[in-house]
C-alpha cells in the first residue's frame, strides 16, 4: 500500500490532463482530486468501527467495479450540483484508478498479495512483478488500533513517503508542465 501522499500525487498529476489550458485549479478541485485518489483507501473506517482497522483494507474498495461505482455517484452528485455529470463521472473514476494503478506497483508486505482488481468476477489478487514504491507497515488483520498507529507513524514510514515524494513528485511536476504546454482536453465550463 502507498502512503496518501504518493496517492495524492498521483492522482494530482493525472488529473491535469483534464484541465483547460490557462485554468488553475480552486481549492474544491485540488480538495476533490485528493479524496478520489485516497478514497480506496476508506476501506479502513469500517475496520476501525469494529476495533480492527485492517479487516477490511485492500478488498472491494480497490476494484475496477468500486472505480465505477466512485465515478458513477460522482457524476450522480455533480449533475444534481448543476455540473456535467458524464464529465465528472468518468474523471472521478479516472482519478480513482490512479489510486488501484500506484498500489499495482507497490510492496504488499500481507497475504493476500495486491489487490483484487476484478471482484466480484474473480477474488484473484494483483500485484505487478516490479513494485518500485515501497509499502508501508499498517499492521495486519486483527492488531489493535494502538498497534496499528504504531506501525503507521513508524520511522519505516516516513522512508516510504519520503521516498514516493521523490519519485511522484518529479512525475507529477514533468505531466504538470506537458499538460500546461499541449493544452489540456478540459473540463467543461458550467
């Protein structure tokens, strides 16, 4: 698993190819690009409402179908905002898959191995066979949550998220300036 940073970076980069040339984004964008690209990740409040924080990560959340369903509540709440639903829909589940396509490639130090990327049609796990992104320690089903914070705010940790800023943020920095210099598809104007 990435840290919400390399997520965040992630799906920031992504998402310029979605921006008009000349616009900057407003705080809702850059707030809304974060959350869909950490949403998967939510998987861990029900977790944490029945004392294990982990029962639940890396399953349905982190599937093509969880992308769509993210993408098509999206599109649900922005056309009844008064916005392009079909716009926001598919950039919603566009910024979502960022999150599924950084997991691929990172560490997975617990069984079951990656993600199960086409549940409910198969239960089969994925996980690239080169993971450059180190994972970070989050316990395992059944620690405490004391246990858990331990391990999340360990000093291994801050060497996986310091290592994800230095290799998304480069990336992150060269789409930003490709997009700003080819103009970008765009979002629509409402």
């Amino acid at each position: 698993m990435a840290t919400p940073v390399g997520h965040g970076l992630l799906g920031l980069a992504l998402s310029e190819f979605a921006r008009r040339r000349g616009e900057m984004p407003n705080w809702h964008w850059l707030v809304f690009v974060v959350f869909a690209a950490c949403a998967p990740d939510l998987d861990f409040l029900p977790g944490l409402l029945v004392g294990d924080a982990n029962r639940y990560h890396q399953g349905v959340s982190h599937s093509l179908l969880a992308a769509v369903l993210f993408g098509a509540v999206s599109g649900l709440v922005a056309w009844r905002l008064g916005a392009s639903g079909r716009w926001w829909g598919v950039f919603a589940a566009w910024v979502y898959l960022s999150h599924l396509l950084l997991d691929l490639f990172t560490r997975d130090g617990r069984l079951p191995y990656g993600i199960p990327l086409f549940w409910p049609i198969s239960n089969t796990t994925y996980i690239a066979p080169l993971t450059p992104f180190g994972g970070v320690r989050h316990g395992v089903p059944g620690d405490s949550v004391v246990s858990v914070l331990g391990d999340v705010f360990s000093l291994h940790n801050l060497w996986v998220l310091s290592a994800e800023a230095l290799m998304l943020a480069p990336f992150a920095a060269v789409v930003y300036l490709w997009a700003r210099r080819r103009g970008s598809a765009g979002a629509p104007r409402n």
